[in-house]
C-alpha cells in the first residue's frame, strides 16, 4: 500500500507543517509551577518542543478530576502562579490550554447560589437538569440511547432550593454539566476563551465538546447543538488569535467529518493502530489509515487520559460502518497491553476501577508495550512521521511505568499514568538512553523544513516507510519493520547534509516480538 502528495499524481498525500513537537504535562507533576515548567522546556528540555499543552492549571487544579472540574476556570491556582506565568511560558512556547466547555465545579460559587436559591438563582438557567432537555419526560429508549463514557445513566439526584431535581452530570456527580445553548453559558466561555488569549494562549482544546450538546430524539452527543458551539468558539478563537482543538473520542469517521469544521483535530486512532502494528506484527490497517485520516491532527500516543479503544471499532455511533480494526483485533490488541504491563493495566481499566471509561485502556504506552525499548523508540518515531502536530505526554517523555501506588491510593485507574515527577527523578529519567534518543528525535523533528513539505508512505505486512521531502531537498524517512522493532530514522536538511541517524541499534541489539 502507497501513498503520496497528489501533486505528481499518486493516491493520497498529507500537505506537511513544519510545526513543532509539544508537550503535554500537568504543571504540579512535572515542574511542580507554571514556572518550573517553564525552567524544564527551556533548561533539560530545551530545543526539544515548539510548543506545550498546559493541562488544567485552573482554580482548583486538583479537584475531583485532575483539574477538569473548575470551580473558577478564569483564574489560575496561585498554587501553581499566575496569568503573568502564563504569558512568560507563552513568550518562548506555543501555549495550549483546555476550555472546559461541558461542565464545571459543583463546587462553584454559581452552582452554589442553584443549591441554595433553586429555580430563583439567576444561574439557574446555566445548568442542565432533566426535564431541559426532556419537558414533557423521556421513554425507556430514549434514555438507553445517550451515549455516555460511564455506565448507568448521566444524571444526579441533587437539592437545588429544596426540590429535589436530576441535574445532567455527563462524567462525576461532582461535574455540573452546561445548558451550553442558554446566553448564561456563552458569557461563561466567551470570558474563559478572553483570559486564556489575553494571557497569550494561541491554541485552545475544547474538552469533551461531544457531549455538550444534549438534544432530545438523539444520542446526545456531536448533535447539531455540538457542532454550532464549536463552530461558535472557533470563531471566536480565530477573532482572539487562535486555534482550535476539538477533542473527541468516536468513530473514525466522526474525527473527519470534525475534521472538516474545526481548525484541528485529535488522530486518536493512531495510538491504537501503532501498538497493533507493534504486537501483531502488522502495519497494513495503519496505512489504510493513512490513506484516509484528515491532515490538520494533533497526533498523539497518549495523554491523561487513557489508550483509546472506540476510535479504531465499529461503534453505534456510525451504524453499519467497519472500523479500522475487527472486533478480534481490537480484543487481541487488549488483551496483548495487558500482558504485556503484567496485568496492571488490568487492574487500572474498566470494572477494576473507579472513574470509568468504557472506550478506554488504563495503562502508560510504555507498559502497553511491555518496556521493550526498541519498540517504544520505534512507536514514538512513526508519531513524530506521521503528518500533524506531534504531543508527548510528559509520564511518556520519560519512558514511565504504570504508578500502582498512586492507582492504589486513588482508587482512579487513569492515575496509573499520571506519575508526579520530582526534579530529581526528571534527571534520572533523562539518563536513559531511551528518553535520550526520544529527546534527540523530537529535536531532530522540531521545525524541521522536511515536514512542511511531501509526504510519502509505504506499507508491506510489518514493513513501513514514512518519508518527507520539502522543495529546497530537505528530507526525513524512517524505515521500520515493526515486527521485530528495526529501523533507521534520518533526518537531513539539503542533499549533501550528513544529517541525523536515528536506529534501533543504538538500543538493545537483539530483535524482540511483542504480544508472543
């Protein structure tokens, strides 16, 4: 299977960007403040990323969910710093922040004043209850076809003002989800989307936007009432001098059909699609992939969240569409991360595990794919190739293993990959030679010209060649087989440049298979 820039006439082509890799931490757990990230990216980290997703840094960063609760979403912990912090990490760096955009903080001051004061509260409108969206009641069917991430339904029996009411709670009861159709819910995002740009963030990533959009007669998520708020912050992003992230996770066929609309998107099937390459041996669905997948991507192998599942099966959301994998691959692939992490992925994922997530797999890419050096190095190379923005999260910067004493003090699965890293243990890290090559790697590909130019791809059974040229002759290429983890990356800036190579004979030598 081939692929390349439809401008000499063959199949299909990405137009490159020579966009830089980013990074995607929490501050409290890699650099401990907004400044001592900032101290990492330009100190040990320096020439490595073009940029740095930011994950939330709000009032309270460590709320129910990681900081995705916000009890005030314009205004930063004074734990972590300030809006000045963000800008100062904004001067040198591409800053990405979330707009949490489905819910906030039960906790919250106008949440508050709803539990107290009840329908006479004037936020009462911002929130979402029940009968909003279902005033004349809901059937059987209509409940058991909303989609959700967690099982049972998404409501909350709560008080408001001595009534006993179901307020629409799509992740944690202690997550207030938004009529985001109402004006009350647009002046609240409107002034989140103001602070971040003001203090310099030039790309906003909409949480879970999917779901925000809840209808009657439908599945209640990416409806019409989704697409126009993201439509709607988009602008908005653009008038403010910046772009836009649309994070979901669904069918494959959903992300380009988002693809379509929004400035950017999320390849969540790649994560999926290189550990099965790696474990089964097999690159050819990854190509089909290629062949098919939108161009505008933030490419990533994990985030804070867990390993995606949904976004490369056939789902309800798409009836009667295939997905990139068979149900008996998707269930090998599985069953292979959890072998290959000696089954505490297991105990991290689904029923073994509070704050579900039905589409997800609980476990650091690195233990997905059994600590093998080779393959890991090989997978973090076929991100760093494939057309889009590159992220690495910071637990997968080092190479990290899954953290069950913090699973164990939790009790929340995705905590397996959300290790908090002292400065010490940061420096460690970096003496691997497998985080040295990655760091070598990521420097290689930051603002590399080759990237902005034609992309070209092969693949054959295990063999896969991903290349790049730029019209002056600037060039990358990898060639992999991903069966037994060999390749040999090269990254050259004209055609008489010696340039950098990249192989897997600089780390363990002898070939291993994953999943046997």
């Amino acid at each position: 299977m081939t692929g390349q820039d439809p401008r000499d006439g063959r199949d299909r082509s990405a137009a490159g960007s020579a966009e830089g890799p980013q990074l995607i931490a929490y501050t409290d757990r890699f650099g401990g403040s907004l400044q001592g990230l900032r101290r990492l990216l330009e100190g040990l980290l320096h020439d490595a990323f073009a940029g740095v997703h930011v994950l939330p840094f709000f009032t309270p960063f460590d709320g129910a969910d990681a900081g995705f609760d916000p009890v005030d979403h314009t205004r930063v912990d004074p734990r972590l710093g300030g809006w000045s912090d963000v800008a100062a990490l904004a001067a040198g760096h591409t800053v990405m922040a979330d707009v949490i955009v489905n819910h906030m903080s039960a906790d919250s001051a106008q949440f508050r004043d709803v539990v107290e004061r009840g329908d006479t509260s004037p936020w009462s409108p911002m929130f979402l209850t029940f009968d909003a969206v279902f005033p004349e009641g809901a059937t059987e069917e209509d409940l058991t076809r909303i989609y959700r991430p967690r099982p049972g339904l998404p409501f909350t029996v709560r008080t408001l003002g001595g009534r006993t009411r179901l307020v629409w709670t799509t992740f944690t009861p202690e997550q207030i989800d938004l009529d985001v159709t109402h004006p009350l819910a647009w002046e609240y995002l409107s002034d989140v989307v103001t602070s971040l740009t003001s203090a310099g963030v030039r790309m906003l990533r909409l949480d879970a936007v999917g779901y925000a959009g809840k209808q009657a007669g439908t599945d209640c998520f990416l409806t019409e009432d989704a697409y126009a708020l993201t439509d709607r912050l988009t602008a908005l992003a653009r008038e403010r001098g910046a772009r836009v992230l649309v994070e979901v996770h669904g069918h494959h066929t959903q992300q380009i059909e988002i693809a379509r609309r929004a400035d950017l998107v999320y390849d969540f099937a790649l994560p999926p699609l290189v550990l099965h390459a790696l474990t089964a041996g097999d690159a050819e669905p990854l190509g089909a992939w290629l062949r098919i997948r939108p161009q505008n991507t933030v490419t990533v192998l994990d985030t804070h969240d867990g390993i995606g599942v949904v976004d490369v099966g056939a789902s309800a959301l798409a009836p009667g569409s295939a997905g990139l994998l068979s149900d008996e691959q998707i269930d090998a692939l599985v069953e292979a991360v959890h072998a290959n992490s000696g089954g505490t992925s297991r105990a991290a994922t689904g029923a073994a595990a509070s704050n579900l997530d039905l589409y997800q797999v609980n476990c650091t890419y690195y233990d997905a794919l059994g600590r093998d050096d080779r393959a890991y190095l090989l997978a973090r190379l076929i991100q760093l190739f494939v057309p889009g923005i590159p992220q690495i999260y910071y637990v997968g910067l080092l190479a990290g293993a899954n953290d069950m004493d913090l699973l164990g003090r939790s009790g929340v699965g995705r905590d397996v990959n959300r290790h908090a890293y002292g400065t010490g243990e940061i420096e460690e890290a970096m003496e691997r030679p497998v985080v040295r090559l990655l760091l070598e790697a990521l420097r290689a590909r930051n603002g590399h010209p080759a990237f902005g130019g034609a992309f070209h791809w092969e693949t054959d059974g295990p063999a896969l060649v991903l290349s790049w040229q730029s019209p002056d002759g600037a060039t990358a290429r990898l060639d992999a087989d991903v069966k037994r983890a060999a390749f040999t990356a090269h990254f050259s800036l004209s055609p008489g440049d010696e340039g950098r190579t990249i192989t897997d004979a600089l780390l363990n030598p002898q070939p291993r298979r994953l999943g046997d």
